[in-house]
C-alpha cells in the first residue's frame, strides 16, 4: 500500500512526507502504507527506503497511471505553478494546475480504489467585496490566475469525490511563514523574506502597506494540519470538501514588531517598505482572517502568536 506526494521534492512536501512516516514508525498514524512515491521535478530529499522518488511531470499523464495504482490509498497533491508564475504565465498555469491536476484524479478514477486525496487550495480563490471573517461558504471570487486554477481545483476534486471517484480533503492553506531557502515564484513570498532574510543578516523589503493584513501559518503548523485532513475519517467531512486550515490573522507592520522582539531593532532594521503595486493587487485581494470555528473542532491547530512562528525558524533554521 503506497501514498503518493505530488511536490515531495519541495519544502512542504518533503516535510509531510517526513511527518508520515514518523507517524507509522510511532504507531499513531490513521492509514496503513508501506511505500510514499514522490513525484517532482526534483529528487525528494527524505533518506528512507521507504520512499521512492520519481523525477517528473503531473502532465506525464501515462507516468501518472503508471504510479497510481490499485494499491494507492492516498495522494498528496501538493505540486503547483504558484502565484506570482501563474500570473505571469497563463498557459503554464493552465496546464500545470488545472490539466495536471485533472490527470491526477482521472488516474486516481481508474484504479477505482477512491484513495484519498489532499489538494492544497489558497485564500487566492477569493476576491471582491468580503466580510472581515470570510467563512467556508462565501464563493470564491479569484481576482488572480492562480486563485482562478486553485478555485477550479477545488470544484474538480469535490465533483470527484461526489462521484465516488476519490475521498477528498480540500485544504484552503494559509500563506506559509516562515520558508527557509531562497524566495519562490509566490506573490507571497515576502511574507517569509522580511523575516528570513533579516534574521541571516541580510536586507529585505516589504512591498505592501504595513497594515496589510494577512492569514498565515508556520511550516509545521501546515504540515501538521495537511496530515491530520488525511487522517481523517469521510463521515466527519460531509459533502462539501472544503476546509479553511486555520491561521493567524497579521498584519505586515504586526510582522515586522515580531521580527523586532524576536530578533532585535537591529534586524528589523534590514527590511525597508517599498510598495509594489503588481505585488499588492494580487495579496490585497486575499482575505486576512477566516471562520475556523469547524476546523478547529475537528482537530486542526494553529500557531499560538507571530513571535512564536518567528521564533520557530530562528530555532529550527538559524540557532543549529
């Protein structure tokens, strides 16, 4: 029996890939495997033999029916063209994220297993006029390409758990802070610079306003949050898949005061304010806070306060 992790060469992936099998080796993990099959375009970087890496394309439509078999009883779908390449490339997103994305449940439908199936949504998928506490039911709205495939993303895997193809669990995540390693191709991703950068002792800028407010949540949060949807059983989801994966509400000058306390005047001192506007459309039209009441009641956890976050990376990334 073998779990399937889309992006298991990436940050995330390679950390819920991690987090699966310190789960089986502590007898407290929900599904029985033996085997995690990643699939990236680069080599996972989990050392176990239990994990296979396969170099390639979620477009490679006769790799994907080659990997998802009969004995697949779950997928991680977590590989995608973020925000800000999506933007810049329509037809990559299209082909990535929504074609790719088909061809992983159309191979997942012909096993007739129904494995289940995470698929990493995005507060992206929201836009327009919204409340100041958006709830699981507002439809989306996507003022983004990337919020536009994620939102079609979400209404492709509830249709095939619908029909009984799959058993999904769809996780609106939060933006990610702090990401070690270098910047990607996220709008977002000054939300882990104007920490990671300074607390290395380097420059960063911020390029939105600083009470631009935003829903985040540290790397072991997400991971821990994107395992526990696996986990768990269908008859606590209902019919609508969907979950708002709790967060922190912060804005970006509540980011920088942590970054200060955490790190020191000094650090917080490396980051300047310069607005962007290209930047600013696209995470301006995300919401900051969302009703988690339900999630939290099923389990799913958050950081406790941006200190905390900042002080895990330092930690985790910086004090070893």
């Amino acid at each position: 029996m073998k779990i399937i992790v889309t992006g298991g060469g990436g940050f995330l992936g390679s950390r819920v890939i991690q987090l699966l099998l310190e789960r089986k080796d502590a007898g407290t993990g929900a599904v029985e495997f033996d085997q995690i099959v990643s699939l990236d375009l680069a080599a996972c970087p989990v050392d176990d033999s239990r994990v296979t890496s396969v170099k390639g394309s979620i477009g490679d439509i006769e790799l994907l029916h080659g990997l998802v078999t009969e004995d697949t009883v779950g997928i991680f779908h977590l590989a995608a063209v973020l925000s800000g390449g999506s933007e810049e490339d329509f037809d990559l997103a299209m082909n990535v994220n929504v074609d790719g994305t088909r061809a992983l449940l159309e191979a997942a439908r012909n096993t007739k297993a129904a494995p289940r199936f995470v698929f990493t949504s995005s507060l992206a998928v929201f836009g327009g006029e919204m409340p100041p506490v958006v709830p699981e039911n507002l439809a989306t709205q996507p003022e983004s390409t990337y919020g536009m495939v994620k939102s079609i993303g979400e209404l492709l895997v509830n249709e095939y758990t619908r029909k009984g193809y799959i058993d999904g669990r769809i996780c609106r995540l939060p933006t990610i802070s702090v990401r070690p390693g270098k910047p990607n191709s996220a709008a977002s991703s000054f939300a882990s610079s104007i920490i990671r950068e300074p607390m290395n002792g380097t420059g960063s800028v911020c390029p939105v306003p600083v009470e631009t407010k935003m829903w985040l949540s540290s790397p072991n949060a997400a991971v821990a949050n994107l395992v526990h949807a696996f986990e768990l059983g269908a008859e606590t989801l209902g019919g609508w898949r969907v979950l708002n994966v709790p967060g922190l509400s912060v804005t970006a000058g509540e980011m920088l005061e942590s970054l200060a306390r955490v790190g020191g005047q000094q650090v917080r001192d490396l980051v300047e304010i310069t607005y962007d506007a290209k930047i600013d459309a696209i995470v301006g039209s995300w919401p900051g806070a969302f009703d988690v009441e339900r999630t939290r009641s099923l389990g799913f956890v958050s950081d406790t306060d941006f200190d905390q976050v900042v002080q895990q990376y330092r930690d985790d990334f910086i004090a070893n």
